[in-house]
C-alpha cells in the first residue's frame, strides 16, 4: 500500500494550475468582448499611475514607462491593455488527480451566460457563444 497524497501537495498544484486556467479563459472572453478603451479604463482607473510591474510591461513593449496613462497614444493604450492571445495556440489545460480519457478533449465556455458581443460589432449584432476546445491532463503532468 502506498499513499499517493504524499504532502498533500498534488492538491496545491491541482489548484494553482486550474486557476491560472480559469485566467486565461477569463481573459479571452474580456478580450473579445471589450473595446481598447474599455480595457485600458479597467487597469488604469482614473488615470492613477503605472505601478512598477505595469511600468516594466511598458518597458517590454517598447513604450516610454516615465509616461503617465493620460499620455499613451491610443495605439500604446492597445498594446499595454490586450495580451491578444491565439485561442487556437493555447496549450494550457485544466488539470485532475485522476486520469479520465473522456476529459482529455472538451469544450469550454458552451452555458448560457457564456456569450458576448464581439468588440467592434455593430449595434444590434446577435450574441456569440465564446467557447473553445482544451480538455485536462492529470495532476502530475502539470507544468505548475
């Protein structure tokens, strides 16, 4: 008999890669759904300052970080706003304790209240299920 639990810390990695899963997700559905501006509001409410990581960002993106928000050229609001991930690239998955075949392929996003409106549609424009395929791996295959 052997006890796999160990530490307990399978559970620890369990959670820490779902959640940066669920991140990910969360971030593609902001993406499609929101205009530049709307984004760039929601990481620089009223214009307060760049904290330090968001000054290294600018810095990554060739931007000039001794800026203020106000000052950013809505081209530079864009790119420090989106990260503009592929859906289609994405290899990041959900993780279980459990090896489960019928998990390794899912679609993701397919309930009611997981649909937008995708940022530059015209006024009117019918709602879009936001769903993509992923699926899980097991635990200790994770890159957590």
């Amino acid at each position: 008999e052997f006890n796999l639990h160990l530490t307990g810390d399978i559970h620890a990695v369990t959670a820490a890669n779902n959640l940066l899963a669920a991140a990910i997700d969360t971030r593609l559905f902001h993406e499609d759904s929101q205009s530049d501006e709307a984004l760039f509001r929601r990481l620089c409410p009223g214009n307060k300052d760049f904290s330090t990581i968001m000054k290294r960002r600018l810095v990554k993106l060739g931007i000039d970080s001794n800026k203020k928000p106000s000052e950013l050229t809505d081209e530079e609001q864009s790119k420090f706003a989106r990260l503009d991930f592929d859906k289609q690239t994405i290899t990041w998955q959900r993780v279980l304790d459990t090896c489960d075949r019928h998990l390794r392929n899912v679609q993701v996003g397919v309930g009611p209240k997981e649909t937008i409106k995708p940022r530059g549609s015209e006024p009117g424009a019918p709602r879009v299920q936001h769903d993509r395929a992923t699926g899980f791996d097991i635990t200790v295959a994770s890159e957590v």
